[in-house]
C-alpha cells in the first residue's frame, strides 16, 4: 500500500470530525441550558482534537510541506471528502443529537478495532478517540430517549429527524478502492463489518425512545469524493474566514 493510500485514509477521517466538530461548535452559546452549553463544546472540541491528530500525521505522510493547519484551512470544498452527514445543518437540538448519535455509534466501533490497525500512529489516535467517542454514544443516546419519549413536540421532532437523516446513513458503510486498499492492509477495518452491532445499539436506543427505526433507506454519497452539499461552501465560508483573510497569522 502506498502513502497516497494512507494519506487519503487519515485525510477522509479527519474531514469527517473537523466538519462535524465545526457544526456542532455552531451551537455554542445557544444550547437550551446551561449543561448543554457547556457539554456540546466539549463534544465539538474532542471530534477537533481527533481531526487535528490525523491532520499532523497526513501532513507527514504527504511530506509536501503541508501542516495540519493547511490540510483543514486551505483546500477547496471539492478536496473535502467527509461524508455527508457531517456537513447537514444542525437544525433543532433533537436533529443534532441524532446526527451525533448515528456518528458517534458508529465510531466506537470503528475506533475500537482500529486500536488493532497496522499502522501505530493511527492506532494510538484511536485508542484516544474510542474513549471519547463512548461519551459521545451515552451522552447523545440518553437525550434521544428523553426527548423521543417525551412530549407530543419532542416525540414529532424526533420522528422527524430519523426520517431526515435516514438517507446519509448508508455512506457510513460504503467502501471504494481506497478503503479496500486500506482494509487489505489491516489499516482500518472493514465498515459493512460494523453495521450489524451498529443497527443493534441504534435500535435499541430508538426503542427505548418510542422511534421507529430507518435504517436502510436509499443512500445519498458523494462525499469522499468530494461531491458535497449546498451547505458545504457556506459551512466552509466560516471556517476558514480567519485563515484566508489573514493567511499566516500566528497567535
């Protein structure tokens, strides 16, 4: 397996939890309460942190003179290839801790077998990261449940919500020629290999949360090749504000 190989490897993961982590950052002074305000950061900040592991160690393979800082700041939108869930609006509190959830659940698995990985680096992130990524899984689920079995209002939110995120689930399973090739090398692990143990925890908080389940439903994709949403260039007008408008300024 070449360093290309790797390089796009780290690099789709760690679209995936800058992305993720820069939407739920949006949400940081506008929590419903105090708890929420405090605990949402904290999740953003984690999913930051793993990003900028895996940018430091893509910069090294790629060896081009690249930083972490220019791997997340200064590519265009089509040299992101995080997936397309991450990159939805928030849209209320219960669509965000949905998307999180659904993220998070998967990441714990895929955390926890990458702990195995051949590569050292990545399996030292990943050791880290499934940590963290439990707290993600408890955190989120717990609020599904509250809010799925709540009110009238929360329960119809909630509903409404599976059914929005329904169509980005399958691209957390797809696999293409970089992932086979990194699978074959013990690099990651398989994703299709994670789904059973996936739908089981996710039905399992769904049931608790009085939601009916959509889990297999036409896949939306494009991501990971950097075929992204409307939502993209406006999420990335933000994010890279700073960085573009004083390019190579240091605290």
């Amino acid at each position: 397996m070449g360093n290309d190989v790797l390089f796009e490897t780290l690099l789709r993961l760690a679209d995936n939890h800058l992305i993720l982590g820069h939407r739920l950052s949006e949400w940081c002074g506008h929590a419903p309460m105090l708890e929420e305000d405090l605990a949402m950061p904290n999740i953003a900040l984690d999913l930051i942190g793993q990003s900028r592991a895996l940018y430091a160690y893509a910069a090294e393979i790629e060896n081009q003179g690249r930083s972490e800082d220019d791997l997340a700041f200064l590519r265009l939108e089509k040299d992101y290839h995080n997936i397309l869930m991450v990159e939805r609006p928030n849209g209320d509190f219960g669509h965000t801790m949905l998307r999180q959830f659904l993220f998070s659940s998967f990441m714990v698995l895929f955390w926890e077998r990458a702990q195995n990985s051949t590569d050292k680096v990545l399996s030292g992130i990943a050791g880290k990261a499934f940590k963290e990524s439990q707290y993600h899984v408890r955190h989120t689920a717990e609020w599904i449940i509250r809010l799925g079995d709540g009110t009238e209002e929360s329960h119809k939110r909630m509903t409404a919500a599976t059914a929005a995120l329904a169509p980005y689930i399958g691209e957390l399973f797809e696999a293409d020629a970089v992932d086979q090739s990194a699978i074959s090398a013990g690099i990651i692990p398989r994703a299709s290999d994670l789904r059973g143990a996936w739908e089981t925890q996710v039905r399992s908080v769904y049931a608790e949360a009085t939601l009916e389940p959509i889990l297999d439903h036409q896949a939306q994709t494009g991501g990971r090749i950097g075929q992204h949403t409307e939502d993209m260039g406006f999420l990335l007008a933000q994010l890279q504000y700073v960085q573009r408008t004083y390019p190579n300024m240091t605290w």
